[in-house]
C-alpha cells in the first residue's frame, strides 16, 4: 500500500501567532491546524468538511506551503517537501495546484483568458514555441469545456460556472498529479454546480488525479469523495470512507454534523440534530477535546485529556474517547 | 379558507442600467396565506429578492416598480404615500431579515440601541420600557446572557448570533409577515439548524406568516409549505410543497430537483440542466428557459408560454397547453 501514497502528512501544525512577545509563554497564538496526521492514495479524492474556522483551507494551504506550516512533515511520493528550497518548492508546483474558491477574484481582471491559462506555461515550459502554448491553451479550453473563440476576452465577461471552467483549466495546464480544490463548487448556482462536478470527476479519470477536495457543503463532498476527514478546530475528529461515515458515524461531532443537514423530503421533515451553542473561540481552545463544550456525551475525562485519533473500524478513525 | 395576508398582483419591477432598461421581475402575482411559509426558489438573477426587496420598498435608486399592485391586509400599499408606508406598514406589519446580518446592522450602535429604536418608533414607548421589551425578545430568539449582549456591538456577535438579533429586531413589532431574504445562506449547517429551528418556534408561538426567499431545495423541503419557483424574473411553477418535490411539472424544476447531490447511494454522473443562468441583458427571446430546455419545441423560441394548472400546481410552459389555462402572460 505504501507506494500508493501520494501524500503523507504527519503531525502538521499551523499556528498563527496574534500577540507577539519576547516571553514565549505569553504569546497568544490561534492554532489553526494542530497536529493533523494523514495520508492519501493516488487516485484518491479526500474529501475535508468543518464548519467555518475549522482550519480546512489553513490545511490545504499549508499542504502545498502557501502557507508555511509551524511544524510537522509533509511527503510527497516519498519526499519530504518541509526540507525543500525555494527552487525545488516552485518545480513541486507543477505536481501540486490549488484552485481557489472565489473564480471572480483569483484571476487578474486585466488578462485575458489567453494569458491567464498561459501564465504556468510560460513559466514552467520557456521550451515552448507561443503556436505550441497556443495550442495548449485551446485544448485546455476545449477539455473543460468551453470554444476556444473565447481566448481573447476578460473574466468579466463570463458567468461564475464558466470562470470556474478557466481557474480549472488553468489548474491542470502542468498536468498535476495533486489538485487542492477549496469549495470550487460552493460559490456556483446549483444548476451550474452539478456541470463543474461532473467535469471534476471526468478530468479525475482522464489525467489520473488525487483530489483534496475542501467544502462545508457535505452532500457534494459525500458524493465526490473516496474518503472524509471532519475537522473542529484544526483537528481531525474523525476520517472515514465516505459511505461508512455517513451510515455509521462514530464521532458525536460527525453525527451531529450529518444529523444537521436537511433530507430534503418534504414528507419526513425529520427533526434535524439541533447541536447547541457554537465553536468556541480558537484563542482560548479547551483544555481536553476540542468538541467537549458542545458534545451531548462529554463527561470530565473529555474536558481534562485530549484523545487521540485511534481506529474505530475499517478505515474508519475517530479522536473521541467513546466512539 | 385561511385569510390571506400578502398579494401580490401583476409586480414588475424594473432597472435602468447602462445597456438599457430590464425588468427584474416580470408580471409575477402570488399571495400568502396566513400563518403559513411561502418559499420563493430560484438561481441568481431569477428576481427572488428583488421580489421581497420590491415588497419592501427598498429597491435601489436605479429599480422602480413599473406595474402592479402589492396588497397587505387588502390594502394596495403602493396607493399609500410613503410616510404611510413608513409607520404603517414597514416595521409594523412586515419586517425583513436578510443574508448577511453583519451588514444588515449599524456597526456602531451597540445592540440595544438598535432594537430600541424600532421598538421606540412603532411602539411609542419610553426608553426604559423598550429596554424591558428588547431584553425579553432576545431571551426568546435564544441569545445566552442576553443582559450583556444587549450592550455589545454587531461585530463582538457570531454570525449565528448576529442573525438571531436580526430576527429579534424583526419581531419587535410583532409583524403579520416576516420575509426572509436567504437567513441561513451564510452560516454554518449545525447554526443553519438552530435558526431554521428558531424561525419555525417563533411563527407558530406569533402566527407569523413567512415569505422565505431562498436558492436551497433543501431548506424549502424542510419549511415550506408552498414553493414559488422563479427563473429570469418569472413564476416558471407554483404549488404545495410535496407536490413540487415529488411531481415537478416544469423541465426547470425538474433539472433543478435532479442536479442537487443527495445523501443517497451513488456515483457517477449528476444530472445536469445544460448552459447557465442568462444574464438580465441576454434573455432569450420566447420562454426565457428554452436554450436550455431539453423538452423545446418551435413555438418556445418565440412565444412566452401561458400559465396552466397541472394538478395542485401551476405551470408556465407550453407541454401543458391542453390543461386549463389559468392566465396568459404571453407577450
């Protein structure tokens, strides 16, 4: 199994330092992402859910160093890119993409679709003749979908779902093996939504990807992934195939999460799983389980010790104590 | 029977932009019934909010109503003048909630101030006594501590928070109608939960009736009682709720139904409805959902279909031109 991997995290911190001080102890940090351990299988789509401030796209971020993690290691095909330089972090970028949320501000309204899609181009492949690039740019287009005519116009001009289509082509213009996807669907109507699932699974099979697919939307997580990991505050409360999670949630967070969503059947509105209160300040996290001000099943264990992601059942692994 | 509260007749509203004069809402009529929830669905740019912003009359400078007729409790508020309006009808007998609470509020006046001023203008109470009342309406939207809360600002407030003062704000007055402009859009599903909660708690304990605009299917399955569904700034079908879930009548619902993911079992390929939204200044010719309509015929490129009754529902499309008609708005 250990050569499937495409990715191995372990023990990854993202700490954001608020206050600084010269005395270490009295800094006053936000712990964006604490100690996350996992890995992904090429060919993988893991899907990672949370609510807002959960550290979902923190994790994502810092998975490709865009942001630098604090701590902790990150390998890729074996390779441990934590140690690498600035020289070997840039040629990583044409294995690893981001594509960001919002495809109204990651693409500079100035450039046209010709030169946004050609910008990784131009720096990766200099061997490239401009007809070659040309080319290139037309087949992006017509992969995810759109006439190659459109080369010559600006972001402006095109709706939210096809913007998404440019940032995904653009995206895939370096053949990546690794894509990060942070809520590419979230910000499209639904109609439009489905297409650009659709077109993410079809370029899966076809350049042979691993997703990481980041969302607080869960139907379309569960629907696109292989795996879910749930995050709380920078931590994994649970990581499970994406059936087993939702038919046999063990963490009282997951299920209060699943039970939350609506069943969208009219006829059976039932109850949703109404989870009091809400997530605590970051700044000042419990001291034992991050979930324990919330949880229904929390005792004083839960709120003194911290426990640890242990496995709960095939594949499946939960950081609760009575999961 | 139950009485009805809200009509709306023949609403179209319309904005001047550069390219030109669009309607946003064309000829739309519907009614709400009391105490019961109307949702209004659509994508953007099918006119929904304009709709409940056109009912409040707080269109932007650039938008009028060119035609139609808005009654509350039969009376046509757009034949009031607008002091009228003011103290009459606005606050008092329909209030509104939005998105994006943050917005919504005066970043810098604490959140008693802001409740007491409505409470002080429509009520004509003194100032201590609409602190009693704007304290014991917190207590009822479910703000912990509400004794400190009414002393903080907006941004010391949660977003799920800042939407339960919103709400507080809204039924101070104790309005007949409460439209709802996307309140769980913003907020995370476990807080989506407890305010979707929230809103049904306070209809039934103040027989409010509600008018919920929305683009999620699965909020209006869970609140609903009957569902408008718009596209382009028409009413494409109407009815029950069930009825529009388990027997949808418009190609446009239908695909809409059929794209969203469900928890169930599968994978594969989503149903897709092809093409996207047209803009407000491309609008087909014909049914405005033609291109991208699997089920169009010669006809739809040119004429706008009229309104046929399909069981419970009503629909706007030409596949049912041999049931009964019940208004033709083909132009």
């Amino acid at each position: 199994m250990a050569n499937d991997q495409i990715l191995s995290v372990e023990h990854l911190c993202k700490h954001f330092v608020l206050k600084k001080s010269l005395n270490k102890e009295k800094q006053v940090y936000v712990k964006a992402v604490d100690d996350v351990s996992f890995t992904v299988s090429k060919g993988e789509t893991l899907g990672i859910v949370g609510e807002s401030g959960c550290g979902k796209s923190t994790l994502g971020r810092s998975l490709l160093r865009l942001w630098e993690p604090t701590s902790g290691d990150i390998y890729f095909n074996g390779e441990n890119i934590m140690s690498y330089d600035s020289r070997q972090l840039r040629e990583l970028r044409k294995d690893m993409q981001y594509i960001f949320q919002d495809p109204y501000s990651s693409m500079n309204p100035k450039m046209t679709i010709r030169d946004i899609i050609v910008e990784p181009l131009d720096n990766f492949h200099k061997e490239m003749s401009s007809k070659e690039k040309e080319d290139k740019v037309a087949h992006l287009l017509d992969i995810v979908g759109l006439s190659p005519d459109v080369m010559n116009r600006y972001p402006h001009e095109f709706s939210g779902g096809q913007r998404q289509r440019i940032v995904i082509a653009r995206g895939i213009a370096l053949n990546p093996q690794l894509l990060v996807c942070d809520e590419s669907v979230s910000a499209l109507d639904v109609s439009v939504q489905a297409q650009i699932i659709n077109l993410l699974q079809k370029l899966k099979k076809q350049f042979n990807l691993t997703y990481l697919f980041i969302s607080h939307d869960l139907r379309v997580v569960k629907f696109i992934s292989d795996r879910i990991m749930v995050l709380y505050l920078g931590q994994i409360m649970e990581i499970a195939p994406s059936d087993t999670l939702f038919s046999d949630p063990k963490h009282p967070y997951t299920r209060s999460l699943i039970g939350s969503i609506s069943k969208g059947n009219p006829r059976n509105r039932q109850e949703r799983v109404i989870l009091e209160g809400e997530i605590p300040n970051p700044m000042n996290l419990p001291k034992g389980c991050p979930f324990s001000t919330r949880c229904p099943v929390a005792t004083d264990k839960c709120r003194e010790q911290k426990p640890l992601l242990r496995p709960v059942g095939e594949n499946q692994y939960a950081s609760c104590f009575y999961a | 029977m139950s009485k009805t509260i809200l009509r709306v007749e023949d609403l179209s509203v319309r904005f001047r932009t550069e390219e030109g004069v669009f309607n946003a809402v064309d000829n739309i009529s519907f009614t709400l019934e009391e105490q019961k929830t109307l949702a209004i669905v659509g994508e953007s740019g099918s006119g929904k909010s304009v709709t409940s912003l056109a009912i409040m009359q707080l269109l932007a400078e650039n938008g009028h109503i060119s035609s139609g007729e808005i009654y509350v409790d039969d009376e046509n508020i757009l034949n009031m003048s607008s002091s009228q309006v003011q103290h009459n009808i606005l606050g008092k007998k329909i209030s509104m909630i939005f998105q994006e609470p943050m917005t919504a509020l005066n970043p810098i006046l604490k959140i008693g101030d802001q409740i007491t001023e409505s409470i002080i203008e429509h009520q004509g109470t003194g100032k201590k006594e609409a602190y009693e009342i704007a304290l014991d309406t917190l207590k009822q939207v479910g703000i912990p501590s509400p004794e400190q809360r009414i002393k903080q600002f907006p941004h010391e407030l949660s977003g799920g928070m800042r939407q339960r003062v919103m709400i507080a704000m809204a039924l101070v007055t104790r309005p007949k109608i409460m439209i709802a402009d996307e309140p769980t859009t913003a907020l995370d599903v476990t807080i989506e939960a407890q305010i979707l909660n929230l809103i049904e708690q306070l209809k039934s304990t103040f027989k409010t009736s509600i008018l919920f605009v929305t683009h999620d299917l699965n909020v209006v399955a869970d609140i609903a009682d009957d569902v408008i569904v718009m596209y382009c700034g028409q009413i494409i079908e109407r009815g029950p709720v069930v009825d529009i879930f388990e027997n949808p009548q418009h190609p446009y619902t239908k695909g809409l139904l059929a794209t969203m993911p469900t928890l169930e079992d599968h994978k594969g390929e989503l149903p897709t409805i092809q093409g996207g939204v047209p803009s407000i200044t491309q609008r087909p010719g014909g049914c405005y959902f033609h291109p991208r309509c699997p089920h169009r015929m010669k006809k739809c490129e040119t004429q706008s279909p009229g309104v046929y009754t399909v069981g419970q529902q009503q629909v706007k499309c030409f596949l049912f031109e041999g049931n009964k008609e019940e208004r033709n708005d083909g132009k």
